[in-house]
C-alpha cells in the first residue's frame, strides 16, 4: 500500500485509531492523490465487508448491536486476511473500473424505466406496443386505423357498430414507464408506472366514464352537458372540466384525489364530499372519506420527472421506488417504517444514489442483496 501498514489504514477507517496514527495517516493521505486513491479502495473494501456481514446477521436473527461489534475486527492478523479475501472478490471489479477510467469511456446512467413497453389493449384482447412521440400510427382488423397526431391525440378512426362503441380499450404501463396521451374527448391524461385506464372506443352522449387502476393526473376539457366519471377501487370521481391526480393502486389501503383546479365531488359508497383546489380526499375500503390541505405540487411532482417528498414516511417512500425501479424493500422493524423524509429526486437517477442520500439524512441504512434491500437501523 504504497509505504504504509495496511493495520493502520484499517485502525483509521474503523475509527479504533489512536491521535498519534490518525496523524500519521492524515499527513500520508495528504502528499499524493494515489494515497487518497488507495485508501478509497481499501474503504471501500471494508465497508463491502461491513454489509455482507450485516446481511448474515439479519438473515440469522442477530441483533444490531452485536453486529456493530463483530464488524470491528480487533485482531491485526484477521483483519490483514478478511481484507485479502475481500479484495480478491472486488479485484476484478476494480480492474475494469480502471480501464474505463484511463480510456476516458463514459458508462450510461441506469435508466429504470422504458416507455416502449407501455401497450394498448383491445376489447377482443389482442395488445399493440405504443411509442410515447408523435406521429404514430398502425391499423386493427376490426377497430380500424388507431394513431397519434401532433397533439398526442390517440384517436382511433373506426365505424363499428353502436355496440361495438361500448366496449372497452385499456392503456397500460409497465414497471418504471409512464405515458401521456389524449382520451377522444379531448381529455389529457398522463399515465404514471405499473397503472392502467380503461375506456369505451367511443364515449356515449350523456356520460364520460372511464376506470383506473394506479394512478394517474388528468385534464378534463370542459363539457356541461357529459360529466366526465372516474371509476377506481374505493370511489368514484365526477367533474365537469378540471384537473386533479388520483392514486389507486391496488396495492393500496386507500385511494387519494389531489384536485389542482376546478371543482370535483368524490363518493365512496353513502357519502360523498366536494373537492375545492388544494385539497385532498382520502378514500378507503370502509366507506370513510378524509379531506385534508396538501401541496399539490408534492403530489403531481411525478408529472414533471421527480420524485418529491415532503414529510413522507419512509414505508411509503420505498413503495413508490419499488414502482419505478426491479427492487423490493424488506423493513427489520416496524418502527422504521413512520421515519419521516423530505427530498426531491429527478426520475432516472440511480436507486443506490437515492438511498445513499437518505442514509446520510435519516439514521437507517439500505443494505442490498440481489433485488431486496433490508431497512435497518443506524
């Protein structure tokens, strides 16, 4: 390690160092950018060790504390093997890292999401991939020519007959996509991950009625004399012409309208209640309707390519991640999961920059494995 005790280092990083060597390697870190290289890399390789520990102890029913002692080797002849082992797995990860960083190659972000996947389904029950840009079209053998123009308008050109008008078209996404799309009314809906809408090929003349699962922000064009009629889990919504964002995923114990402008009234089962701009109304299986004052930027924020909360706990902070990226999160203790945070992410960064950045915020720590991550406590 270029001239200096590995034991040291190790001493330093796991803070069991005493003034005297915190000095020493204070000054050695200080004369070169290689000695701050290498010990990165050796921080790196034992804080590796760390989770790898913590995991065998979750998995095993240990607690966090005796943990936290098994972590600090006191032994300098352990600590010089443990970290021999390690590196030895990590060597060939840290070779390429290198490589592609001396011949200067940018690696591509990881992007969790695709929205090539999101498809349209038809009443017959035959799907059609749907490209979110403009200027598409392709035609169905008896729903006739189905496109998209210039104002994201998907219309779909066809002269079945009245009955065949009452049945129903679907748009779903997938994991991690959204899309945006008009419905024929005119009405602009923007369909968030792992969500489905359904609606007839042609609204009929007195109603507009339409069904959701997931969530999605909509823009109702405005039309007297056709209520426009959202149908989810738990309620149902009615407007005229507005624009508001619903949350009902199935997953769910509730469903949430978040109304942005206009005016709107929610009915779950007997009652009912009248939305004004910046309130929220709570619905649930159990007939019960909660409104409440909320931001609505926090909850719209996902239009706009983030991820904002605002006091939110971090039960469901981990559920709307594990909408937009293939992981799961497993929580050791229930108490964990009412911690509050307050954040703002762009969509697309990478899950582990996310979690790091809650981890320096929050006394919890993410510790992966495969595609779970165990929420522990600091």
């Amino acid at each position: 390690m270029n001239g200096i005790d590995i034991n040291i280092l190790l001493k330093y990083i796991s803070k069991q160092a005493d003034i005297s060597e915190i000095e020493f390697i204070n000054e050695w870190l200080e004369k070169s950018e290689a000695n701050r290289d290498e010990f990165l890399v050796l921080k790196k390789i034992h804080l590796s060790y760390k989770e790898v520990s913590a995991i065998d102890a979750i998995e095993e029913g240990k607690s966090w504390e005796r943990l936290k002692l098994r972590t600090i080797d006191k032994k300098k002849k352990l600590r010089v093997r443990i970290f021999y082992q390690v590196a030895a797995v990590l060597l060939p990860f840290l070779i390429v890292i290198g490589l592609l960083k001396n011949k200067n190659i940018e690696t591509s972000q990881e992007y969790p999401f695709n929205k090539n996947l999101t498809y349209i389904v038809f009443p017959d029950g035959t799907t059609h991939n749907l490209l979110n840009h403009k200027y598409q079209e392709f035609c169905h053998p008896k729903y006739g020519t189905i496109y998209k123009d210039s104002t994201n308008l998907l219309a779909i050109n066809s002269s079945v007959g009245e009955k065949e008008a009452n049945e129903q078209f679907a748009i779903v996404t997938p994991l991690g996509a959204e899309y945006d799309f008009f419905l024929p009314d005119g009405s602009k809906v923007i369909l968030n991950s792992m969500s489905k809408i359904s609606y007839p090929i042609n609204f009929k003349n007195d109603i507009r009625k339409i069904s959701l699962t997931g969530e999605a922000f909509l823009e109702v064009s405005k039309d007297k004399k056709r209520p426009f009629i959202v149908e989810m889990q738990f309620a149902q919504v009615k407007v005229l012409g507005t624009s508001f964002n619903i949350s009902a995923y199935e997953s769910d114990e509730y469903n949430e309208i978040t109304l942005v402008e206009g005016h709107v009234k929610v009915n779950n089962g007997s009652n009912e209640s009248f939305l004004i701009p910046g309130k929220q109304a709570i619905c649930s299986c159990r007939d019960v309707i909660s409104v409440r004052d909320v931001d609505v930027n926090i909850y719209t924020s996902w239009t706009r390519g983030i991820f904002e909360f605002n006091k939110m706990s971090l039960k469901e902070i981990t559920t709307s991640l594990e909408r937009w990226y293939n992981i799961k999160f497993n929580f050791t203790d229930n108490a964990i999961e009412n911690k509050k945070f307050t954040g703002a992410f762009k969509k697309g960064t990478p899950i582990e920059s996310i979690l790091n950045f809650i981890e320096e915020t929050t006394n919890v720590k993410f510790i992966k494995k495969n595609d779970l991550v165990y929420v522990v406590e600091k």
